[in-house]
C-alpha cells in the first residue's frame, strides 16, 4: 500500500517570526518512506533541525514579513493492517514499570489526573486489568463526547472535555489518557495522519489526527478513542505527554493561519 500524504499551512505575518515547526513523519517512520516529506518554505528561508525531549523532529526557522508558505509532501509504503490487537497483554504493577515510562503517569498541561482520579476509579475500577480496561477507557470517552469542530477550543482541558461532552479529536485523546494515567496505566499522546483509504465515500475533509499509546505487557499499543475502531495507514508525526508538547507549529509572534490543506492519497504502484 503506497500512500502520498503531507501539508501546506499559509501565515499572514505582520512582521519576521521565530517558528518551531514538527511536520515532518516520525524517525520511527522514515524506513518505509519512498520519497522523504523534506519541509519546503515559500518564500525559501534557512532552517535549523533538532530533537526536542522526547525524540520528535522539529526545525527552527523565522518566518519573514508578508504571506509565508511552509509544507511536506512525501510517499510513504505500508502495510495495509489495520491497528494490532493485543487483548491479552497484562498491565504492569507501578513498581515493575521501566523508569522512562513513569512521567507518562504523572499529570500534564491538558490531562489533570488529580481532577478526574475519583471518576477513573467510579467507572473504571471493576473492569478487568490491561487491554479490556483500556478498551472501556475508549468505549466510554467514544460515546461520552460528541465530535464536532465548531467545539474545537485550544485551552480545553481533559476534565473541561468530560464536563462538556463535546470536542475534537485531541480532546477524545486527552480525555482517556487522563483516565488511563488515574488507572495506573502510562498514557502519551501522539499526532499525526489518519488515512481514509480503507472508509466508503462521502469522506469528510482531511485533517491531522490525535490518538494516544498506553503502556501494557512491555511495550506501547495505540488506542484510538475518536475513531474507536483500528484503522489503516496510521502515521505518526510526534510524541508526547499531551497536546502542548506537540504542536505541529510553535510561533513566537503575532500570525494569521490564512490556509491550511492536509492529504493523505492512495496511489497505485505506477503513480
């Protein structure tokens, strides 16, 4: 399966503006590409590359005066599975889990566990441990919020989300990664594409997704509580305890996003 996917985001700048910018696939990724996403600027600017804390790729550059352009494109070959199932995986005791997992259980910016460990434990506590509990994680964020972007809202928080019912899709994620953490389960957000390839038509305008890995029996698994179902072509940009680690772009200054386009195509083996 050979998917072509990227982005173009257009900023309206009244002056130059220092931006960090995470667009590019994640490394764990980069084996499978068939034509790198290398970020491309309009006008062309320099950029400078790096890895924040938690391993993802970012480039730092700044943006001049006036309409300013920046975007990937890349070819990617997959598999086309959906999203593994692992229903019998154990969840680890707290004291048995590796050491760089543990900051994945502590509280974040948008995932206040000490507001929602009451309710984790009400609705939660008598499922069975590991992958079912996760899964009634899921189950219960999937029907309890309505999807809608008109209820998109930058400040929202994992416990503003549960009191709303109402979000997108990073608030699904930060939702059961809130609750996964008062479990005791290590939760991270993550970012990226979603292909549509595998859905019927009418199929709704591409965008980025968020979805979220739970540590269980050793190692990540993704959880999905938008969708709530696997899905194929899955593409992970980058990693981090929530949202706020993970901005696709990070601006130091005033802006207008004037545009923004993001696809992911299937392509035949010729194309």
């Amino acid at each position: 399966m050979r998917i072509r996917f990227g982005c173009e985001l257009r900023y309206q700048l009244p002056a130059p503006t220092p931006m960090i910018v995470m667009l590019n696939i994640h490394y764990s990724r980069v084996a499978s590409l068939e034509r790198p996403d290398h970020l491309a600027t309009e006008p062309g600017v320099p950029t400078e590359s790096h890895r924040d804390v938690f391993g993802n790729w970012c480039f730092r550059l700044v943006a001049p005066a006036g309409e300013f352009v920046l975007g990937t494109d890349g070819v990617i070959r997959l598999d086309p599975e959906p999203d593994p199932s692992s229903p019998m995986v154990i969840q680890e005791t707290v004291e048995s889990l590796p050491a760089e997992t543990l900051q994945f259980l502590l509280p974040s910016r948008y995932c206040e566990t000490d507001r929602l460990s009451d309710e984790a434990w009400r609705l939660f506590g008598a499922t069975p441990l590991g992958w079912s509990r996760v899964a009634a994680v899921c189950d219960f964020v999937h029907g309890h919020l309505t999807f809608g972007y008109e209820h998109s809202r930058a400040t929202r928080t994992a416990f503003e989300a549960y009191d709303e019912r109402v979000g997108v899709c990073r608030d699904f994620a930060h939702l059961a990664i809130a609750f996964c953490r008062c479990l005791n389960i290590p939760a991270r957000y993550c970012t990226g594409y979603i292909s549509d390839c595998d859905l019927p038509p009418p199929r709704a305008p591409m965008d980025f997704a968020a979805w979220m890995e739970v540590y269980l029996g050793g190692r990540w698994h993704v959880f999905d509580p938008r969708n709530n179902v696997p899905r194929i072509g899955r593409l992970l940009v980058g990693r981090g305890r929530d949202a706020a680690d993970v901005p696709l772009t990070h601006t130091f200054g005033e802006n207008t996003l004037t545009g923004f386009r993001v696809w992911t195509d299937e392509l035949g083996e010729s194309e």
